[in-house]
C-alpha cells in the first residue's frame, strides 16, 4: 500500500455505512433496548431470545475475507501462544495509551465513559477480543472471534448513532425515569469512530503489540510479524475498514501509525484524563500490600514500551526504580512466571518478567471468563512457553 493515503482527510468523515445502517433498522425494529438485546446476541454468553431480523441481516451482509489464508492465521496464533504471556501488560501499558493519543478517540472513549466509569470493563473486553482473535481457528466460520468482532463493530455503530442523534434515541427511550446525559460530539475530530481512528486503533492491537513484545526482549522470524499483521487485516476487514486502508506488512503497519500518530496526536485533557483513570484502576487490581509498588511497575513497563514524547502526551511521570524487595512482592502471584524467568526470559529484561507475572496475576482473578476465555488460553501460552524452553535447551 502507499502509506501517505492516510494523508487525505477524507478518511475523517468516512464512516461504515453497513453497520450504521444495521443501527438504524435495528431501532425501528425495537428501539433501543433491541439495540442492547443484538449486543447480547453476538456476546459469548448470548440469551436464549431469538435473533432480531435486523441483526440476522447484518451478521449475514458482513463479508467475510476470501480467501482466507488459513496458514497465516495459524502462524499468528501459535506465535502469540508464545509472546501473548505478555499481553495484558501490552494492552494496559502500550496499546490503550496509545489510542489515547488521538483526540478524537480520546473524546469518544471520555464521553461514553469507557474509560472513567468503566474502564476495568473496557480494559477486559478489549483484552477478551485480543484472546478470541489469537485463539486458533477462532476466525474461521463459527470462531469465537467472528462474534466478538462483529459485536464490536456494531457498538461502533450504535455509538456513533448515539453521539450523532443524540436526541432522538431519548425520545426512542421508553423507559420511565431515565435520565440522559447530553452528549455533543464536535466537528472538530472529523466523524465519531471513523476510518481513520479505527485503522490506527487496528495498529495498536497489531503493530503496537509487535513493537512492544520487541521492546520487552522477545525475537521472532519477520514472516510471523507480517503473519501477525495479516490475521489483523482480516479483522480490520469484518471491522468494516476500507481495504486500502491496511497494511500489507509489519513494515508498513509501523510506517502507517507512525504517520497517522505524526498527523494527528497531541496532549489533550481527555487523554491525560484516560491515563490516569487507566493508572487508578491498575494500582486498585492489586492487593493493598502492593499497591506502592503498583504504579512505578506500570510505569517502568510504560517507559520501554512508549516514547518519552509519548509518555509525556500521557502525562506519564518519570518511573521511580523499583526495589529489589518490590518487585519480587509484585512477582509473587506468578510461581509459573518465575520459572518461566528462570527458564525462558532469562536473556530478557527484567521489565519482561514483571509483564509475564502480571498477566499471570490477571489470569488467575478471572475465573469466570465465559468459554474458558482468558485463562484456558493463558494456560496454552504457558505451555507455549516451556515447549519453547525445552526446544531452545535441546538445541543447545
């Protein structure tokens, strides 16, 4: 692809018309409570209601890749088996700081409180698309993740109609005492949600995640980044992004956010706001005995995974260096992940470590993740992990 397209600010007002469409039916179908029913319907624990038609004909106009390169995605699954240890830290430490970064995002994530009020929910359901996506097979007709992405695009969707007519879905609302918080979306960012915001929200979860783990310590063949990057494109497309619009290799998924962070990124309240809500909320995960330790940990990871230009559009302090007897109380939750130091990171940092024992941690909390979720692939990942030891120790 030729990179400089994102250049062209036409991008700020495209939206996705299937799923905006699909809304709208969806509403003279129900209102908005058929709107949240849809949303059930494509979740992992859907209710036993029958599909809304409206919904029924989104799910079916929605194409899927063709041909899929099931190869790729294999490749890209099973390489996450192995660096996805790190993934929770990623996420919380790299890619949602990083959307943040564009205003228009920020406003979005501010005003629907996805972030304030609800930030461990949006925190775990962005982390719960991430497993779905690099569970194997999961893209593939009846995957786990084809729901998750379809549900996501569709609460775009529903969001957009919400900031865009916003007094119309009041008068819409039926239900008696509710009260509704005017929300004015401005001109100023483009359109809510759209194309542009949701490419580079696309790289945050593929090439972000790639130069992080990179950053973390961890080597992997160039044909698995591009893999990697592929089995994304394929959910930018059920995302309803413009095909041109993605990369064709890690090279240029880097150059493409790169250009659009360039372009568009700045330091706004939003976007300080969000990072301290994200902070507030990490340091709350962990027990009181550790929470002194809580936030240096998160911004030593912070710190080799961002820039320091963007840390400090995150309004991100300086890390103060944690103490040996810190970090081992913040590493005790993860028995794996200290053998897992000792046997597989033992050439990477020890930033690395503190990112495999937190998700270790994370792990372990959610024991109610529907169809095994985040844990059963957190088991895979370890397994991944000792079947590399082992293969690295035999070879030596």
């Amino acid at each position: 692809m030729n990179v400089a397209i994102v250049d062209d600010p036409a991008w700020l007002t495209k939206k996705d018309p299937l799923a905006d469409d699909a809304v709208v039916a969806i509403l003279d179908e129900g209102g908005p409570a058929l709107v949240n029913l849809s949303l059930e319907v494509l979740s992992n624990d859907p209710p036993p209601d029958a599909w809304p038609k409206s919904l029924r004909a989104f799910v079916d106009a929605v194409e899927t890749p063709t041909p899929l390169e099931e190869a790729r995605l294999e490749s890209a699954q099973k390489a996450f088996m192995t660096f996805g240890v790190l993934g929770v830290a990623v996420l919380a430490c790299a890619s949602l700081p990083e959307t943040y970064c564009l205003p228009g995002i920020a406003k979005i994530l501010g005003m629907s409180g996805q972030l304030t009020e609800h930030v461990g929910r949006r925190l775990e359901m962005t982390g719960q698309m991430l497993f779905d996506v690099m569970t194997p097979r999961s893209l593939l007709p009846g995957g786990v993740a084809l729901k998750a992405v379809l549900r996501t695009r569709l609460m775009h969707a529903a969001l957009r109609y919400m900031l865009l007519h916003e007094m119309h879905l009041v008068r819409k609302t039926d239900s008696a005492g509710v009260q509704q918080k005017a929300l004015t979306w401005t001109a100023e960012y483009g359109e809510p949600i759209n194309q542009l915001d949701l490419i580079y929200t696309l790289m945050t979860f593929s090439h972000v995640v790639l130069r992080s783990v990179v950053a973390l310590g961890v080597r992997a063949e160039q044909d698995m980044f591009d893999d990697y990057i592929y089995t994304w494109n394929v959910v930018g497309q059920l995302l309803g992004i413009d095909r041109r619009l993605l990369p064709d290799s890690q090279q240029e998924a880097e150059q493409l956010f790169d250009r659009i962070k360039a372009a568009h990124a700045k330091r706004t309240d939003e976007c300080v706001n969000l990072m301290a809500d994200l902070e507030r909320y990490w340091v709350s995960q962990w027990p009181d005995i550790m929470h002194s330790a809580a936030a240096p940990a998160m911004h030593a990871i912070c710190e080799r995974v961002l820039s320091p230009e963007t840390r400090a559009m995150l309004g991100i302090t300086v890390p103060r260096t944690l103490l040996q007897s810190e970090m081992e109380l913040l590493m005790k939750p993860a028995g794996v992940g200290l053998r897992l130091a000792e046997r597989m990171f033992i050439a990477l940092p020890s930033t690395a470590h503190l990112a495999a024992s937190i998700i270790q941690h994370w792990a372990n909390r959610r024991t109610d993740v529907p169809d095994g979720g985040l844990n059963d692939t957190h088991k895979h990942m370890v397994d991944a992990w000792f079947d590399h030891a082992d293969a690295d120790h035999a070879e030596a």
